[in-house]
C-alpha cells in the first residue's frame, strides 16, 4: 500500500500545479519574513549583554568629588546595602588629548575620562584589550576603542597640557566606565593643579531595573558624606546608548513579524485546506478502492508538505540574504564582527511553518475520508452552489448590471471561506496602513528631530576645502560674516549657534553643547516637555540626556571646563536625535565664564517676508564667500538609519501584500472551480469575458472593502502603540504630533486599500475563468 500512497501523492501534487505554486510562494515568503524578522531581533539585543556578561561590567559607576571623600571610606561602601562587588577607588580626571597630525581649523578634542588602573583585570568591569598591551609606567596611556581620535593608531603620541603619552593600547569595556587608563602614578600629570575624582564600580544583587539601580545608588550615597557624589551611570543607560538606533528596529519588526507569521499560518491554512476541500471527490475514489482513513490523511499531507518543504527552503535562504545589510548595520552599531542570522532560527522557522502546514492538510483530509464512501463521491465542483440562492435574489433586484449582483452574492454561497479571505486581507490592509503610518512618521521626525535645522538660509564660516587640499581654509571673522548678512536686503532674523564638548559631572565624556546667539525665534525646534530656553543660565536637553544624568525638567546641571564650573537650569526637554541625542543647548551667554573652546560658527538666516530664499541664498553667498564663508539654502539632511528602516518598512510591507494577494488567488482560484458550470451556463447565455472578469472581481471587491474598513482602525492603532515603543528604544520621546500623521482623506484613501488587494489578487483568476470556452465549462462536473 505504501508504494500506491507514492503514486497518489505524485499525482496529487501533478494535478494542482497551481495551488502547488502558491503553496510554495506563501511558504517562502512566510518562512523568510519570519526568520528575518526573528532572526534580527535576537541578534539585535545579545551583543552588548554578552560582552557585559564576559567582562563583568559594573551595574553602577560613582563619580565623587576627591576633596569631600577619602579612599579607606569609599573602600567602605563596599559594605553598603545590595552592593555584591565593587572595583576602586580609581583617581580619575577629565583632560583633552590632542594627536600629532593636522586637524581641521577651529577643532576642540572632546574632553576624555582618564581613570589610574594598574590593571586590566578586576572583579568588576574588567577590560579587554584589543591591541597592544596594558600600561605599565607614566607617560603611556591605553584608549577606549569607541573613544579613540580619528587617525591615531598604536604607538602614536598623544599630548594634555604639559603632559606627553604614548598609546601602548587600545580596549573596550561594555561598562563604558572610562574613555582611557594609565597608571595610577600617571595621573598627577594629567591632573596639574587640579583634585582628582574619585570613581567606584559596583555589582549590585538585583539590578534588573532603573528602580533597583537606583536603590543601590541611594545605598552608596548614604555611606560617605553629602554632596560627596559628583555623578553616577547606571548600566541601563550605557546598554540603551550603545542600542542607539538599532533598538528603533525591533518594535516595528516586530509588529511586522507578529503580522507576517499570523498572515502565514492563516494563508497557508487556506491554501491547504481549500486543496483539501477541492479534492473531496477524489477523496471519495480512493476509499472505493481500499485506502483508510488514516492513509488518505497522510497521502494529502505529504501532497502539502512537499511544496511546503521547497518553500520553507527557499525562504530560509531569502531571509538570510535580505538580512546581510542588517547584520552589518548590526555589527556597526556595536563594534563587532557581522553576525550572521542564528542557525537555530534557521532550523525553529521552517519547521513550525511545515508542522502548521501538516496540521492544516490533515485535519479537512480526515474528515473527507470520514464521510461515507457515497457522500463523498457525490460531492462534486459545484457543491454549495445553492446557497446564497435568496441573497443572490435579494441583489438581483439592485438597479445595477447582473454580473455585478453574481459577483457580490458568490461570498454568501461560502461564508467560512469568504471570513478567511476577508481576514488575509485584514491583515494587508492593516499592514499597509500601518507602513504608511511608520513612513510619515519617520520623515516628520527627520525633520523635527534636527534642531540645527534653523532657519531658511545656512551660513557656514568654514568654506569647502580647496581641490587638492585635505583640510578646509582657515574660519571666516563671525563678526564680518554677521555684518555682512544684517547689511543684505531681504534679512529677517539671525542667530549664530557654535559647538563644543563639555564637561558634566558623572557623565563620561561630557556632552556636546550648542550655544545660541541673536535672535532664536526662526530656530526649528520642537518641545516635548518644558519650553525652549530665553534666558542666560537656561538650557534644553533631550531625553536620553536627562535619563543619563537622572535629571528632570527644572532641576540643575553643572557644566565644566579645565577646572571653571558654572550651572544651568533645564527647562525644557526638547526632541533632538543628533549627538546620540546628549546635546545641551542653552545661550551663549550662559557658559561664557567657562571660556569653552568653539568650533566654527554657523549662522541660521530668516529671510523677509515675500523674499524668495533661493535668491536670497545666492546673493548672500555672494557676499560672504570673499571673507571664507558660504551660504546655501538650509536643506534637510538625510539619515542612513530611517533611509535603511523605510527600505526595511518597504521589503516587509511588499512580502505581506502578496501574501495577502496569494491568499485572495487561491480562493478565487477554488471558488471559479466550484462553479466553472454555473460560469458556462452565464456564457452560453451571452455572458462576455469582460462580464466575467467583472463577476469574479466584484466578488472579491466587497470583501476587500470590508476588510479595508476593519484593517485600516487596526493599522492606526498599532502605530500608535509602535511610534512610542521605538522612541522609547532609542532613549527619546516621539512628540504626539509627529505620531498622529492621519488625516481624513489619508484614512478614506487607505480604507480603499483592502479592495486593491483584493482585485488584485483576484485578478489573474478573474482573466482565465473569461478564457474558459463555454463547452469545456458546461463538460465540467
């Protein structure tokens, strides 16, 4: 008997071409988007733990002030109340190094955190050195591999002040305690006159949330003195920073994979099922000739399981090859090797995809092998023709042409399979929707997330380099490139903003701040708490600056430089996704007693009412190139990030439609089967094949509008939930605005996309039912 299963399996699979082709085309796009979507979601989120897992990175780093705390009592908090192990203290100071080659006129170093470690190794965030050595006497230093200098390499020199190091290494740390080490007699030099830090690194017993770190942090702080505690990082905001904007993937993706694998079990499903359904009377023939029950249920699911085996394979090897860009970006992000997808998701994806196609082929093959012998094989193509025999009167009635009134009763003769296809365009609908969504809102905040968007016209008093030249010419005077732009028709309001990195107590590295001078109202700027700042000693920040820092709106900040500190208030939490959105914005009258070393100036100009900005532009260019500076239009710039997301969004978006749109074909597919005679009967009564193609299509078309109407509230709602998911993953919040990009006639337009779908589904099923002659069709059983 086994060898007679081979043959009605071949045959099976020979006889439904088509259905097998669209077994195979939804299995592979299924298995693709899933292990795409899967297999970027874990490899987005393991590098960072890994590396903190192997290093034993510090859940929680203290800065304190080195003149109001001494060792033995830092040593002490060791003892403190859910501290598990701690590492120091270490002497720690903050100094800018400069390399030996040439550097672009106006260019400040950033300001570096050099920590006194006589050793990589230690029982809480140990090192890892990725070249050279360890240092092991003053005047050498070892450089964080994400904070080293554009251009310097191992064994180059390195200079602060008076001081002199060479770079005997280069490591990592996942702790991002520190931005370099050298040894702890080392670091007198750097310090000059000034007190040495000290710092702290602590393992916590339960530091899985911001609410236990912070219950450490408030443990060590009640052990030494007050205002002891210059500034602490918790691991949290460390493991959000280097998710950056690979974390911004995951929520969407995953609502993508969510959809993608619900589209799949339901299509595949309905593509399974329906072969199934279609083959009750071959189904009978076999139990006439001997084949049980239990046989007849295996033969199909092989018959399913073949092209549902190509499939799952062609789309393993799809999923890994669309992912390759996304991998690097990956890698990038964290400073690793690419990943590639994990070979257990390789092996977990087809092989839930084919036990659902198993499940899917043995169920309706069972209970059409159970149904007795007679039944079975009276059941013929157009069983079922007549229900929806009193609806399809009801239409019939409608001034509107007979085709159409066919077409718009045939959901009614099969509700089951008419609910399936309106919930596989559901779910096109609603990802359309929700890709719109996504693609509006990702452009809104390009545009609102770049305060140094200013004005209409951008002056930039660092011109071009010349041809041949590697560095740009020396920096126009601001003050004549000022004088020059106030002195052109057309002017309206102008404000200048220049940059530098600042020191911020218990912040690595400082911070860029950007300071403002003249006239701020035509600055693009968008609030998401707070206001925008107005006076000298005010400042904004975005989100992960204020969750970095513990900071909140109203509250203080303390900004240094080479020893000179002074304060400012923040009040206003703004949207800013540059600088990894820790920039400081504030005027510049607010750090001017720090005497903080700017790079360039930029000038932003409003023009006049009524003047054309291009012109404008070109005229101001005119006057300003003679003294090195060079005006243009302010453009929008772009983003390598939302340009690989909208990419993503696209490719996502595409496969599900046609998965949808495969859903939508088999249907029709089996439905112009079931009822090729009552078609011949419509032909041989003078039915064109352009009425039949209308027929087949408008009896889709309902159900796709249908479906639009559901799908669409559903694609609106899951942006909603998604927008706020993916600000809150690369440490920002979106503002409302930005997220609500759905007006009215945007709706009313999607609502109509269900349609779409379903036509053009329907569409190449619709065009061979017209080729049917109407003798093979009246032959038809």
């Amino acid at each position: 008997m086994s060898g007679a299963l081979g043959r009605v399996v071949r045959a099976g699979v020979g006889r439904r071409r088509t259905q097998t082709a669209v077994m195979v085309l939804t299995t592979l796009l299924s298995v693709a988007a899933a292990v795409l979507a899967l297999g970027l979601l874990v490899v987005s989120s393991a590098p960072f733990d890994r590396a903190f897992a192997r290093q034993h990175g510090a859940h929680l780093t203290v800065e304190f002030d080195g003149s109001a705390v001494t060792r033995d009592r830092l040593a002490a908090t060791a003892r403190a109340p859910g501290v598990a192990e701690t590492a120091g203290p270490f002497a720690l100071v903050s100094v800018r190094l400069r390399g030996e080659g040439p550097v672009p006129p106006g260019f400040e170093p950033p300001p570096l955190t050099v920590v006194g470690r006589s050793s990589a190794d230690g029982p809480v965030d140990a090192v890892s050195l990725n070249e050279g050595r360890w240092v092991r006497s003053a005047g050498e230093i070892v450089l964080e591999a994400r904070a080293l200098p554009p251009g310097l390499v191992l064994g180059d020199r390195v200079t602060s002040g008076t001081a002199e190091l060479t770079v005997v290494g280069i490591a990592s740390t996942a702790g991002a305690s520190a931005d370099a080490w050298v040894v702890p007699d080392g670091l007198p030099a750097l310090a000059g006159a000034r007190q040495p830090a000290f710092q702290m690194l602590y393992r916590l017993t339960a530091a899985a949330t911001r609410a236990e770190v912070a219950a450490g942090r408030e443990a060590v702080a009640a052990a030494v003195p007050a205002d002891a505690v210059a500034g602490t990082q918790s691991y949290l905001d460390v493991r959000e920073a280097a998710q950056e904007d690979r974390g911004a993937f995951v929520p969407f993706v995953a609502a993508f994979a969510l959809l993608g694998l619900a589209m799949s079990v339901l299509v595949i499903s309905v593509v399974v099922s329906g072969a199934v359904s279609a083959a009750t009377r071959r189904i009978g023939i076999l139990k006439s000739v001997g084949f049980t029950p239990s046989q007849i249920g295996r033969a199909y699911v092989a018959q399913a399981l073949l092209p549902g085996s190509v499939g799952a394979v062609l789309g393993v090897a799809l999923g890994n090859a669309l992912s390759v860009p996304l991998m690097a970006e990956v890698a990038a992000a964290y400073g690793t090797g690419i990943e590639p997808i994990p070979l257990w998701v390789d092996l977990v994806v087809p092989a839930a995809a084919l036990a659902v196609v198993a499940v899917t082929a043995f169920g309706p093959a069972l209970r059409a092998a159970r149904l007795p012998t007679a039944t079975a094989l009276r059941v013929g193509p157009a069983a079922g023709g007549a229900r929806g025999r009193r609806i399809r009167g009801l239409l019939g009635r409608l001034p509107l042409p007979r085709p159409v009134t066919l077409g718009l009763a045939a959901p009614f003769a099969r509700p089951a399979r008419s609910v399936t296809t309106a919930a596989a365009v559901t779910f096109g609908a609603l990802a359309v929707t929700f890709a719109v969504g996504l693609g509006n809102t990702l452009v809104a905040v390009k545009a609102d997330g770049d305060p140094n968007r200013g004005g209409d016209v951008t002056v930039r008093t660092v011109a071009p380099p010349e041809p041949g030249e590697q560095l740009p010419g020396k920096p126009a005077d601001p003050v004549a490139v000022a004088a020059a732009t106030a002195a052109l028709p057309g002017t309206g309001s102008v404000y200048r903003t220049t940059r530098t990195q600042i020191g911020v107590a218990g912040l690595k590295g400082g911070a860029p701040l950007v300071a403002y001078e003249g006239d701020t109202a035509g600055s693009r700027h968008t609030m998401v708490a707070g206001r925008w700042f107005e006076a000298p000693g005010e400042a904004v920040a975005p989100t992960r600056f204020l969750r970095a820092t513990g900071l909140r709106v109203g509250e203080s900040v303390a900004l240094s430089e080479q020893g000179r500190t002074v304060r400012v208030r923040l009040v206003g939490e703004v949207f800013d996704l540059g600088g990894n959105g820790m920039v400081l914005r504030t005027a510049a009258a607010s750090v001017a007693s720090l005497d903080p070393r700017y790079m360039p100036a930029v000038f932003f100009v409003t023009v006049a009412p009524g003047t054309d900005s291009a012109a404008y532009a070109e005229r101001l260019n005119t006057a300003v190139s003679p003294l090195g500076a060079r005006a243009a239009v302010t453009e929008v710039g772009k983003s390598s990030v939302i340009l690989a997301m909208q990419a993503l969004i696209v490719m996502l978006t595409v496969m599900l439609v046609v998965v949808a749109c495969l859903g939508v074909f088999n249907t029709v597919v089996l439905d112009t089967r079931d009822r090729v005679r009552d078609l011949g009967v419509c032909k041989a009564l003078g039915m064109t094949p352009r009425q039949a193609v209308a027929q087949v299509l408008t009896s889709v078309a309902g159900i796709g509008l249908v479906a639009g109407v559901v799908g669409v509230p559903l694609g609106v709602g899951l942006h909603s939930w998604v927008m706020p998911a993916m600000g809150r993953a690369v440490g920002t919040t979106i503002p409302p605005a930005d997220i609500d990009v759905y007006g009215a006639p945007l709706l009313a337009l999607l609502a109509v996309a269900g349609m779409v779908i379903a036509t053009a589904g329907a569409l190449l099923p619709a065009g061979r039912a017209a080729r049917t002659s109407t003798a093979h069709a009246l032959r038809a059983e």
